[in-house]
C-alpha cells in the first residue's frame, strides 16, 4: 500500500492511498483521482518521506521542546491546523447538503420554479444550472446558492 502526499492545481493539499505507483498513474490517466475539496482531476504527487518506524531508535525530547521542522525549501508543505480546520468543516459542508438533497441533474432550475410556484412539492434539491439560469431564477424571487461539490461526494464510496 502507498500512500502519496497529493495536491490539486489549487494547492489543496491530501492523501491518497494505493495499491503501487502503477496504480496511482493508472486512476490519473482514467479521471478517477480529484481533489477532494474543490473536484479537480489535476493532481500531482508532492515529495514525501518514507514512514519509518524508528520509535526506539528516538532520543526524548526535553519538555516543552517541540520537534524542529526541516528548514529545506524541498521538505514538503504541510497543511497548516487552521487551513486543516477549514477544509474539514468544508467537508462536513458538502457531505451534509449531498445527505440532505435531492440531486435533479440538469433539471434545477426547472424543479426550483415547479417548488417556487407551487406546482411541486417543497424539498432540499441540488443540480447543475448556467450562470444565465441561476440569475434569472434570482430575478424571479428564487433563491439558489451556487456551490462546489467533489464529485467523489456525488456517488456510492467504493
């Protein structure tokens, strides 16, 4: 098992875990590695370092004395606990409107004006609109939030 250090076009930082390096090139060339906060299938592996186990081979640290970071440019970014903070609550976001919404595809904007004008039952939904059909929607008084699901949230996890 590998487990890569990966990042987006947008430098969202994350893990990724496979069976070999083959495997990992193989889902890339077939779409099926995104990033997880913003969907891009544009990921590239970061340098990383191997996970030793050297557990006794460790000299104590003094207390209060906290673990000096490599000062490297090479040495890979970490993400920072507010930035980790933030992509996980936007992850919870996303998992709680995919849970709680009914997915209408392409339809949106019309099954948005059946609820806004009575001719439908009033439910959570989600879909795809053009920026054109989400202005005239707020235009009409119905109100849309544009937002950004992963497409891994979309579907059955394997």
């Amino acid at each position: 098992m590998k487990v890569l250090n990966l990042a987006c076009s947008h430098q969202h930082l994350f893990e990724g875990w496979f069976a070999s390096e083959d495997d990992f090139v193989s889902q890339c060339r077939r779409g099926l590695v995104q990033c997880p906060v913003c969907a891009d299938p544009a990921v590239v592996k970061k340098l990383s370092a191997p996970r030793l186990n050297l557990s006794g081979a460790r000299e104590p640290q003094a207390a209060g004395q906290e673990a000096a970071l490599p000062a490297s440019p090479s040495a890979p970014v970490r993400m920072g606990e507010v930035e980790a903070a933030l992509a996980a609550a936007w992850m919870a976001v996303a998992r709680h409107v995919v849970a709680n919404t009914t997915d209408v595809g392409s339809e949106f904007a019309e099954e948005a004006r059946k609820m806004h004008y009575g001719e439908a039952e009033v439910r959570n939904i989600r879909g795809h609109t053009t920026s054109e059909q989400a202005r005239e929607l707020v235009e009409e008084g119905i109100e849309v939030m544009p937002l950004l699901l992963p497409e891994a949230l979309k579907g059955p996890l394997q």
